[in-house]
C-alpha cells in the first residue's frame, strides 16, 4: 500500500476542520456527507484499493458505534472503538507517549506544556485540585461536550493559555482561572490531529516498514 496519494491534492477546503453543527441530532448526518467526501477525495487523488477498503471499514465501523450510541448501548458503542483501537494496535504514528507522539508538533526534545482554564466567580478562588479533572464521585455534572460523553469526565487541555482562554469562549480576564498541568510524560495518545504536514510522516512510517520487512 502506497500513500503517496495523500499529497496529490487530497484535503480539499469541505474538509478543513472545525466543523461546526447546530444540533446534537444532526451529528451523524453531517459526519456521513464528510466521509462521502473522504472517499471521493482519496478516489481523485489515486488511492490504492487497500486504502480504499480501509476507508469504507473505519467509516462503517464508527457509524455503526455512533448508532448503538444513540439507541443507549453505550457498552456496545464502546467495544466497537475498543475492537477498531486494537485493530491499529502500537503504530507509533497513531499511538505513542506524550514525548514522542505526533500529535504535537515541533522540537520532541523540548517540553510539552499543558493548561487547563476555568471561568468563575472571581471571588471564589479555584484550588489545585478543583483545577484538575472532575472526580468520579462528581460524574453526574459531566455533560455532553465535544469530547466527552455524560457520566465519563473528560480533562481539556490546551499547550496555552491563550488556547484556553479561546476554548472558554473570550471570557473576561476577570473570569478566567488558568494554571498549568503536570505530566510525567508516560501518558499514551491516540493522534487524532492528523494535518496536511503529518503525511510525510506517513510514508516515513511506510518505507520503516518496507525496510524492516
């Protein structure tokens, strides 16, 4: 399988993220008309049929977790992506430490840094362990966020502040709580920021392969 075909104008502008809807119930809808771009794009630049065949799989494999989701299977929902997240196993293009992970782009000698913003009352100061993520015994004030389903906290972070200033929406400076997060750098990240400047990293990955084999 060769992925030279990612380069030959395969992101087009429909593609261009954020993408942005109005309802939650028109979540699926949207995302079947970009994956139908997906494919039509990958078919214009030349895309192998393995690649092909790899496309129509995922896509049909995370509508079907989407479906079981909003009929309340959520366990069923969840052993899907579980199922796909094996499939692709410990390729370190999609799986790999904080340090080493694509995800973040730049000098992977260098640092990562994380922050996390909250807004609030500024009479009411925010403690160490309030700036952290919702406890489990707090879950029921999760809610139904970009990245989060209710009842599962999620933690959002930014590698700024002022990315988590635009995350909170511009608030006042008066309203906007900031501090800085602390990882030991063994956390494991699934990339899910693939950009037009990752794909050479793709065929990097693809000849390690071919030689390794």
């Amino acid at each position: 399988m060769r992925l030279t075909w990612l380069h030959n104008h395969f992101i087009c502008r429909e593609l261009y993220a954020p993408f942005i809807i109005e309802k939650d119930n028109d979540y699926l809808g949207d995302l079947k008309k970009k994956y139908a771009i997906v494919l039509r794009q990958a078919q214009n630049a030349g895309a192998d049929n393995e690649s092909l065949k790899i496309i129509h799989k995922y896509r049909s494999t995370i509508i079907e977790s989407i479906n079981c989701y909003y009929k309340a299977d959520i366990s069923k929902s969840n052993t899907i992506i579980r199922n796909l997240l094996r499939d692709i196993g410990e390729d370190p293009f999609a799986v790999n430490t904080l340090m080493n992970s694509y995800a973040f782009p730049g000098d992977r000698s260098q640092e990562l840094q994380f922050f996390r913003a909250r807004t609030g009352n500024p009479s009411k100061a925010f403690t160490a362990k309030e700036m952290s993520i919702l406890p489990l015994s707090l879950r029921s004030k999760s809610g139904n966020y970009r990245f989060s389903i209710p009842g599962n906290p999620s933690l959002y972070l930014a590698n700024s502040s002022y990315g988590c200033w635009i995350e909170t929406g511009f608030p006042s400076e008066i309203d906007f709580n900031v501090s800085p997060v602390l990882l030991d750098g063994t956390q494991k990240i699934f990339n899910l920021a693939v950009t037009i400047r990752d794909f050479h990293n793709l065929n990097d990955l693809e000849v390690a392969v071919f030689i390794a084999g």
